[in-house]
C-alpha cells in the first residue's frame, strides 16, 4: 500500500552495492559460475571455506581499496536519481567496527545526496572487544525509532524488520531465492507512489 512521508532503510552490502561479486573477483577471478551457486545465506559454506578465514578475507578486500574501488549498482542508483527525492533514507548495515569508516564513506560519496543517516550494527570479530549495544538490525531499528520500508538482502534481518514494524523487501541474491532486483525497485517505487516529491525543512526564525 501506498505510504506517507516514507522513510526507507537500505542495507549497504549486497544491495546499494555487489560486494560479494566484487570480492570473489578479486579472490577467486578464474570462478565465473561461484556467485550463483552460493544457495546458503552462510556463505562460507558454499564456498567450502573456514568462516573465520572467509571473514578475514573480506575484511581484507574491505580495507585495502576493493570496497572503495565499487561502483554502486547502476540499477539501484538509478532508482534514486529517479524517485530518491520521495522519501527519507537511512543506511543501516553490519559491518565491523573497523571497517565501518569505509562503508560510510562509500555510502555518502555515491548516495550521499539522499542517505543522510548512516547506522552500523558491528559485526563481530574475535579480537574486537567494543561494546555490543545492538545484538542485530532488529534491535537497531526499535532503538532508532524510524523506518517505513526495509530492503535487505538477509532473510532473518527482513524478519525482524516485519517485527520492528517495518515493511521489508527483499533484494534478490542466490542465497535467499534469487530473482530480478528489478522486481524489488519496483515494488518500492508502488509503495512509495503518491509520497511528498521532496523533503522541504523548515525555515529557521527570523
């Protein structure tokens, strides 16, 4: 159904852009075929590697150019150059806290002029020993307070999104079924019809 004032809360990674696509290029280039095979959101069980060594590995690819090397997806960025003044938009992604910096920068250089929020719910490591204030994306959002619509490309974050409150969309990925993203852009665009064209603020007193 058509919403009023939307506030749209985007996942980062695999779905503003095509980390895991661009990571298995850099790690594993002669394996064309991987990306679709990978049928379980445990990744690293498709790719019949140790967790911790397929973590390590893409904190790597994180921290040393790869992810500031990305485009965005053509497709995602061109739905908001087309429908981005609509609605508010918040980032909220599971990164760790060391690779946080980059991902915000990422985001704000390539859709900073919509995303105006950016939240990191950590993703643990086990040398990292900072505070654990929200256990997952679904506690993130109660805390914050805000959201309309969740795009999310995680089944179980899609879930506790319905449970925050929030309605959730799926960004297709092989791991949670697969399909056009296309579909998912659009189905937004339905719900978001019929929204303020533009966030207009205020003016301060004179």
């Amino acid at each position: 159904m058509p919403l009023t004032d939307p506030i749209l809360v985007w996942d980062v990674d695999d779905v503003l852009n095509d980390l895991t696509i661009e990571w298995l290029r850099a790690e594993r280039p002669g394996d064309s075929g991987l990306y679709e095979s990978l049928r379980d959101p445990r990744l690293h069980l498709g790719l019949g590697i140790d967790e911790q060594d397929y973590l390590a590995s893409l904190d790597n690819f994180r921290l040393n150019g790869g992810f500031e090397a990305m485009e965005p997806r053509p497709d995602v960025l061109s739905w908001f150059r087309e429908h981005g003044d609509r609605a508010r938009h918040v980032a909220l992604t599971s990164t760790p806290l060391r690779t946080a910096p980059v991902s915000a920068t990422w985001v704000m250089r390539h859709f900073g002029r919509w995303i105006r929020t950016f939240h990191v719910v950590p993703s643990t490591r086990p040398d990292d020993d900072a505070p654990a204030l929200d256990p997952d994306k679904e506690h993130a959002l109660r805390f914050l307070a805000l959201g309309s619509v969740m795009i999310d490309d995680r089944p179980e974050n899609l879930d506790g999104a319905r449970r925050a409150g929030l309605e959730a969309i799926r960004f297709p990925r092989p791991w949670n079924g697969g399909g056009n993203p296309r579909t998912a852009l659009a189905q937004l665009t339905d719900m978001i019809r019929g929204a303020s064209t533009t966030y207009t603020p205020e003016k301060d007193p004179a």
